[in-house]
C-alpha cells in the first residue's frame, strides 16, 4: 500500500488539480488516517471570495437563457467525467475523510446517481396550468432560474452534497459558489477539476458558473452575506445553521438548510432480530458513527431485549477498526482530535448517568498517535436523558428498553433533532402508524431498514432543528427556481377575479 501522502498526491496529479491550488502557507490538510498533513492548500481572500460571487453573478445572465435539455448535457458530462474518475476520487475519500473504501467509492457513486436524475430532471422543469375563474384567459405558473447557489458543506460527506445541489442548481440554470468543509479541501479541489473536464467539453462554458471558496467559516460568511446569492444550502451542525439561517432570513434569501441529526430506531417485540441486528449495525459504526443520519439511539422492547443485546454486544466487540484502505476494516478513523474529545465527554456523561459501556476505547495509538481510532461504543442507558439528547458525531448509540409503542415514539420525537428514524416490526398497523401523522416526526421515516444510506431518488431532509431543508430528489429542484404565475387574456373584454367591477367609463 502507498504511503497516504504519496497516494493522495498522485490522485491530485492525475485528477489535473493545478499547482496554483497550493501555497506553502496555506491550509493544511491532513488525512486523519495518520493524522500527517497530505499538502497545504491555498486558502481564499474575502475580497477573492466577494470576487468569485461576483463572476457566478455574471455568469447568471448567460447561463439562464441556455435551454435547460442543454444545461443537463454539461450535468451529463459530468456524470461520465465522474464514472471515469470514480476509483481516484473514491479513494481520496478515504485518505481525507477516512471512509472505508466501498464508502468512499459509494459516495462518487451518489455523484452519478444524482448527475443522471439531473439530466433527465432537465427535460421535466414543468409548471401547471391551472383552470380560471375568467372567460377567454388562461392561467399557468413558469419556472425560471433563480440566480448564484451558494452551495456549504460539511467534512463527512466531502463531494456527495456537493453534487445533490450543483447537478440540481445547474439544470435549474443557477451557477455554483461552493464553500467546502476547511476539513476536506483536497477532494473539493479534485471535484472542481472533474467539473472543469466536463466543462471544457460542454465548450462556451460561462465563466464564473462554477467558483470554489476554500477556507473556514470567514469566506463562508462572505457567501452567506452576499445579496447576489439568492439561494444558500448549508450543510453542517445545527449551531452552523443557526449563524447561517437567520442570516439569510435577515435578506430574505432562500435556506436550504441540512443540520445535525439524532436518529432513532425503535425495534418492536415481532421484529426480525437479525435483519433489525444488521439495519443497526451498519446506521451506527459505519462511517465511524460520521453520517448525519448514524443511528444513535436505539428503543429495544422489554420483550426482546436480552435477545437482542448480547448479539448487539458481539458484534460490537467484534467489528474491525483500523486503517479504511485495509480489507475487512469497517470502522476508519474520526476526523480529528476535537471529535474524539466530544466522543469521551459524551461516554464520560453516560457513565456518571448509570450508563454500561461495551467498547468506546482508543485503538491503534502507538501505530497512528496523531490520529483518532475509537472502538464503537454500545451504551446501555438506564433513561432517556443526558448526553443521549444531543448529537455527539461519533459512533456512539445508547440503547434503551420501553414497554408500550406509544412511548417509544414519543421518546423518538423528543429531541432537538428531526433527521431520520426507523422501526423495525413484522406488525402492519405499527408500520402504518410510525409513518402516520401521529408517528415519527423526522423528515425520513423508514420500516426495516436502519435510519442512514439514502438513495438519491427522495427528497432529503428533516425537521426541526434539522433545519428543514430538502435535497436530491422528489421536487427539491422547485427550491432552485422561482415560479412566476401567468394569467393571459385572449379576449376582448376585461372581466375582473372575484366578480369585482371597476368602470372607467367610455
Ligand atoms: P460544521 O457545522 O462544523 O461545518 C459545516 C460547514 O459550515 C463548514 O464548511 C464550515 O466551514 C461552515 N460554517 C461553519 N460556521 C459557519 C458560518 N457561521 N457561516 C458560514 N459557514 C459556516 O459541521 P461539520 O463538523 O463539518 O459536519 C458535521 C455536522 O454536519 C453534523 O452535525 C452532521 O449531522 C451535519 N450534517 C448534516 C447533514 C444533513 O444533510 N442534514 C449532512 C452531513 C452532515
């Protein structure tokens, strides 16, 4: 196996990402595999930032008038661009956000899935037309590009969210200024690349329809501020969003806010244990417990909890943490220290609550000592309090008992957070009722499968002080445009709505 530095660098060189990307007193970007600094990374000036907003703005009034079908060919070029690159860029996933390799192949493939909704999306932009009220009129609504989307992503999926808005914003004519994670610029700058090969085919290409910032929450803010922005989506903490949102109420732009997430599960007493087992084990350590949408509490029936909990504690015991690019690891590293600090006050928080431990400990400290391993932790909680009311972003998942369905959903719903859910149960009237208004209140409810591993063709969101946003599919591409509604007179005469009279006279 290459030495992580050596790997990435070649990946960057292949990938075309230009030396100018880089400055000695730059950035540093680091690979929490080792914890090393892969390259330092040329951060962006507010003014160079102010700059590039004002470039996509320009780039707005080309962009807009290229008829949509054509705006989905670039997005179909980038699809190819991005099946192309697939491995590479994969793999840079994983040496700079520390994602096993099928994850970090899995995230491109996201990429794709979503650049081909785009492009078939192109050919759908449709209003409808609406009966009236009037004789001889015809009332229907347009969709019309809406202007720059500012686009703020979060570490842990570095180029995925990316996609779900830019494949979106750019068949919906809007061009791009996107502000990635300062902890993953090293895939930012390779998907920039990737876009810049589809965009050198596509040809005539405006300048300015696709600008990326790169540094921390100071250049985001300067997005976030700018009145030629009218659509920012923000993905990141629910304490980002709370900056961000009231911000952009303050200017009336549009939020498409993706904030934290304390996702549920609940397993019920006719559950299939070792389906339900499986669903568990992959929405609470896959991705280190990195996903917005981890399991991280978990409501097991009285009636089947000494069934489930020692296969919970094997498995547990068992799972392989280490190195991402090895076979058979399934649990890679925590992005940094300040990750594994939240991790220990949390598991600290549930002990002193009465809380019992299984795993939760460093591994591979003497091999990585800059980086951050962690057994995922399994905690059984003897109530629904504590540090179990909050997102700590890191696999940990406190399991509770409950008696009656109504209690477990009510415990479901009883936190900040509004992401994802789950039930696992063979009973249909439950099922039903968990996805009933008097259910889950999550912008994702899901019956026997886990909370996390969405697929593109849904919207994606939640509720609460998961900000409300919603991205990738069903009819998020309406939160990109503006609607227009038209009323045309064919006639000869003026009749007013509501049987309203307003006689001028001859
Ligand atoms: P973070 O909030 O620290 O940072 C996210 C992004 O926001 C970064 O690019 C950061 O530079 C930027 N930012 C922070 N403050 C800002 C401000 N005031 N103005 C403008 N930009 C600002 O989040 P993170 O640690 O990178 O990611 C983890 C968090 O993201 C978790 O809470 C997770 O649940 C959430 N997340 C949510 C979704 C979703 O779709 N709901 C998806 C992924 C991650």
């Amino acid at each position: 196996m290459l030495p992580v530095r050596d790997d990435a660098l070649a990946i960057l060189n292949r990938l075309g990402v230009p030396d100018s990307a880089f400055s000695d007193k730059g950035l540093a970007a680091r690979s929490p595999i080792t914890g090393e600094v892969i390259a330092t990374v040329r951060e962006t000036a507010p003014e160079e930032a102010t700059a590039a907003v004002g470039r996509a703005h320009a780039a707005f009034s080309e962009w807009r008038k290229v008829p949509a079908p054509r705006r989905g060919e670039l997005v179909r070029l980038l699809g190819e661009e991005l099946r192309e690159s697939k491995d590479d860029l994969g793999r840079l996933v994983t040496l700079e956000a520390g994602k096993i390799i099928s994850e970090g192949l899995g995230e491109v493939q996201e990429m794709i899935d979503i650049c081909d909704y785009a492009v078939g999306l192109s050919r759908q932009l449709f209003g409808l037309t609406i009966a009236t009220e009037r004789p001889d009129h015809r009332m229907m609504e347009t969709w019309h590009p809406l202007g720059v989307c500012g686009v703020i992503s979060a570490f842990n999926f570095p180029v995925a969210v990316w996609s779900w808005n830019a494949a979106l914003a750019l068949v919906c004519g809007d061009p791009v200024v996107w502000k990635p994670s300062e902890k993953t610029t090293l895939t930012a700058l390779a998907t920039a690349a990737i876009f810049k090969r589809a965009a050198d085919r596509f040809g005539g290409v405006p300048d300015g329809l696709h600008e990326v910032l790169i540094g921390g929450r100071a250049v985001g803010e300067v997005l976030v501020e700018d009145r030629r922005v009218p659509v920012v989506s923000a993905t990141g903490s629910t304490a980002m969003g709370r900056q961000v949102g009231p911000k952009l109420a303050g200017r009336f732009a549009r939020a498409i806010l993706e904030l934290g997430g304390n996702n549920a599960a609940i397993v019920a007493p006719s559950a299939d244990l070792d389906l339900a087992l499986r669903g568990i084990a992959f929405a609470a350590m896959g991705t280190a417990g990195q996903r917005c949408t981890t399991l991280r509490r978990l409501f097991v029936h009285e009636s089947v909890y000494d069934a489930l909990l020692p296969k919970l504690r094997k498995a547990w015991s068992s799972v392989k943490v280490g190195d991402p690019r090895e076979p058979g690891v399934l649990v890679g590293p925590l992005i940094d220290k300040a990750a594994h600090d939240a991790m220990e006050r949390a598991l600290g928080e549930a002990r002193a609550a009465g809380g019992e431990i299984t795993g939760g400990v460093r591994e591979h400290a003497e091999a990585f000592p800059e980086a951050h391993y962690v057994a995922p932790a399994l905690v059984e909680m003897p109530a629904h309090a504590g540090p179990v009311l909050r997102e700590t972003f890191a696999p940990i998942l406190y399991v509770m008992r409950y008696s009656t369905f109504e209690e477990a959903v009510a415990m479901q719903n009883a936190v900040g957070a509004g992401l994802s859910s789950s039930l696992f149960t063979l009973d249909m009237r439950e099922a039903e009722r968990f996805i009933s208004v008097e259910g889950s209140d999550c912008g994702i409810a899901n019956v026997n499968i886990g909370p996390s591993g969405a697929e593109i063709g849904g919207a994606f969101g939640g509720e609460k002080e998961t900000g409300g946003g919603r991205e990738a599919g069903s009819d998020s591409w309406k939160a990109y445009m503006r609607r227009a509604t038209n009323t045309i007179n064919y006639g000869t005469t003026l009749p007013l709505a509501q049987g309203v009279t307003f006689d001028i006279g001859d």
